[in-house]
C-alpha cells in the first residue's frame, strides 16, 4: 500500500512538474514576443523570403499576433488549469507543425535566430529542436493524465478568467505594437552605445588561417603560412584566401553603416556622397536621426512635428538627419512633394528596423550613445528658449533599471490581480452557497 501511494504521488509530482514547464515556457515565449510584435512580424518575413513565399509577406503581422496572443493564452490556460482537453490539443497541434519545422531550421540553418524567445533569450536553432521535443515528451504525460490538473477556477468563473487572459495578451499586444516595446531587448536601447557593440574582444573574434594555392606540374596544391615553398622555385603561386578556423563570437551590431544623400551639382538629383558613420557615431553636439525604414510606407500624421524639431536642431546646432532605405530617387521624390528642408542619409533596412519599432520614429545620440528614443506619435516638444538639453526630459531618464522593474511589477500586477479577485469572487459565491443550502 505504501509502495502505491509513493507511486501516486510520484506521478502527480510529476505531472506537476510537466504542467509547470509547459505552461511556463508558453507563457514566457508568448509574454516576450508579445513584447515586440513587429519583431516577431520580421522574423516571420525571414522565414518566408527563405521559403521563396514572399507574396505571404502581408500576413506577417497577423501572423505573429495571433502567435504571440495564442502562446501567451495557451501556457496561462495550462497553469490556471483550465479547459485541460482543448488546451492540450491545442498545444499538442501547436508542438506537431513547429517540432519538425524546427528540426527542417536546425538541419538547414536559413535564419541563424529562430525567434522563439524574441529578442530577449536567443537560442540556436538545435537547441530549439530539442526544446521542443522535451516539451512534447511533457506534453504526452501531461495529456495521459490530465485528470491530474486541478483546474483553479470552475464553471462561470473559468470562462470569465479565460476571456480575460487572452484579452490581457491582445491588450499588451497591441500597445507594444502602437507604442514602443515596453522593454527593449535590443543593441539600440536607451543607454546602448553603439561603437562598443560593433566591437569584440579580438581574442573572441573569428580566426582565420591564410591558404596559399601554388602549382606545381599542372596539379594544384595548398599550404598554410608556415609550410608554403617559399623557397622552391619548382613551384608557381596561383592564389590566396582565407580559411574560418574557429568562429568567434559575433558583434551585437554588425551591417551600421550610414551613406550621406546630396544633391548632385550637374543635375540636380539626389545620389550617394560618401561614408558618414564614424563621423556620426563620434558627433560631440546632441544628434537627431529620424528613422524611416521606407519613405513608401511612411506614416505622415505627425510629420509636421518632425518639421518642428528640425527647426530646432538647425536653431540650436546639432545635427539632424532623415536616415531611410529607400533609393536616392524615392528620396528625391518625396522630398519634392514634402519640402522638409532635411538631410538624408541611407542604411539597412534591416538594421532601420531594429533600431526604432516605428516608421517613422526618432533617436538621440551623442557620441555614439542611444540617449533616447520615441515613436512618432510620442514626439516630444521643441524646449524653449533658455532651456539647455541637459535639464530636459529629452535627456534625463532617470535609472532605466529602476523603471523597468517598475514596469515588469505593473504588467504583473495587471495580470494577477484581476484573476485573484475573480478567485476571491468564486470563493464567497460558494460560500454563499453553501449557507442557503445549509439554511434549507
């Protein structure tokens, strides 16, 4: 009998355990997704430029809120216990399309980040593979025996804490989706330096070896630096490269680069100048860099605002720069419809598109250091007169650490407290209950 009830609890423990990491890693990879819904929307751009589908492309948003909203909803379902069946199910599909689709990313490697986790936690795509399959092997124990799972809340209240949980996941979706991400996992956030994070540490960096390839009676023949024949006339010199010996750990930032667009004297249309990124990441003065991804697609609401702090920057000195992917001839377009009076300057669309969330959005750099950033519907104003940067809000911050803890308590705090006065709810109407009956 003693054996039994050891078994018994073993199994339960261990379907706890089970219960915990399926529904703790569903919730977390949701949560943090939904940190950054554009970014999921990229990377599902990735995989399908990949798969030769971009006329899908239009879909990616969709897409990924509907990942992100339904990561979220199905690993806080699992830790509430509701709904077991359908929850299950659902996560089970979920595990059956992405488990091979991973192992098909690890064995081809078309995108190095599988964005599981966002840009919070990155893993390689093997270790996404095997994530998987543990949570297969959980999700099998866990749907064998889910009479185990004691749901926390029943009837009535179980589809109000539901409605709410996948109300909450669309909400915080959608701000950060409307709003700069709450939390910035990324090499631009606010107090970054880029310079810094174009750099490694030399001993960690790729090692290369250079191979010679000399030829000697018509067959052709590889040395290294130490064995290459030097000194054997015999032997004719055909090429060189390098060889990747041990790859090294890779910058955070790579492919920043900055073109400046001027005006072509003959002509009078726009064109490449020359290379202005270490100019800019060393400017002393406050910078100004309005970022816009595509000229095309440019949001022009708030535009006028932009024309105001431009006006500003001219007054004050600092420079000020509209840095964009879009040709020199979508430039020269749009500024000739617009009449903004702004530098341009062009860059990777890819890298526009990590450095704000927001087409268009606005950075402020000095020497090289992200000091701040808005989106442009956030914009803040011109200072007026006698006010110096350093005493405005442009600037002072306060400590970034403090406020994110400060965030991360509220987003808890708006999750767990309505479904604990639900709880609280549920446990007086059966007490209640319980009197009438008692009463009867």
């Amino acid at each position: 009998m003693k054996l039994l009830w050891s078994i018994k609890d073993i199994n339960r423990r261990l379907v706890m355990i089970a219960r915990l990491l399926v529904g703790g890693l569903f919730t977390f990879s949701g949560i943090v997704k939904a940190v950054d819904p554009l970014g999921t929307a990229y990377k599902i751009d990735d995989y399908l430029i990949e798969m030769g589908l971009t006329q899908l492309m239009s879909l990616s948003l969709p897409l990924s809120l509907v990942m992100v909203v339904g990561e979220f909803t199905l690993g806080m379902l699992l830790l509430l216990g509701l709904y077991r069946k359908a929850t299950l199910r659902l996560i089970m599909l979920f595990l059956l399309f992405f488990t091979p689709l991973t192992l098909w990313i690890a064995l081809t490697n078309p995108v190095e980040d599988c964005g599981c986790f966002g840009d919070a936690y990155k893993i390689s795509n093997w270790e996404t593979f095997w994530k998987n399959l543990l949570l297969s092997a959980a999700l099998l124990l866990l749907f064998f025996n889910q009479k185990k799972i004691i749901p926390l809340f029943r009837g009535r209240m179980a589809s109000l804490a539901a409605c709410f949980v996948v109300l909450y996941g669309l909400l915080f979706a959608m701000h950060n989706l409307n709003r700069l991400p709450l939390f910035d996992f990324r090499p631009f956030h606010i107090g970054a330096s880029i310079p810094e994070q174009m750099e490694v540490e030399p001993e960690l960096a790729d090692v290369y070896e250079t191979i010679f390839i000399y030829s000697k009676d018509g067959v052709e023949k590889e040395f290294t630096e130490e064995d290459y024949p030097w000194n054997d006339s015999t032997w004719h010199y055909v090429d060189m490269r390098n060889r990747l010996v041990r790859e090294g750990v890779k910058p955070a930032i790579e492919d920043f680069a900055l073109t400046l667009i001027k005006e072509d004297e003959m002509n009078g249309s726009l064109k490449a100048e020359g290379d202005i990124t270490q100019e800019l990441l060393h400017e002393t003065e406050w910078l100004f860099l309005m970022i816009t991804y595509s000229l095309e697609e440019i949001k022009q609401t708030h535009l006028d605002r932009f024309r105001a702090l431009h006006q500003f920057a001219l007054e004050r000195g600092y420079p000020f720069y509209l840095v964009t992917s879009s040709p020199p001839e979508v430039i020269d377009s749009w500024e000739e419809q617009q009449r903004t009076g702004f530098r341009f300057a062009i860059a990777d669309e890819k890298v526009l598109k990590t450095m704000v969330r927001s087409n268009p959005g606005l950075m402020l750099l000095k020497e090289g250091v992200v000091i701040n950033k808005w989106d442009d519907s956030r914009l803040p104003d011109p200072l007026p007169d006698g006010l110096q940067m350093e005493e405005s809000g442009m600037v002072q911050q306060g400590d970034m650490q403090t406020r994110h803890m400060m965030r991360l308590m509220l987003i808890s705090l708006f999750l767990l407290i309505p479904l604990l006065a639900l709880k609280i709810v549920e446990r007086r109407s059966g007490a209640a209950g319980e009197r009438r009956q008692g009463s009867v």
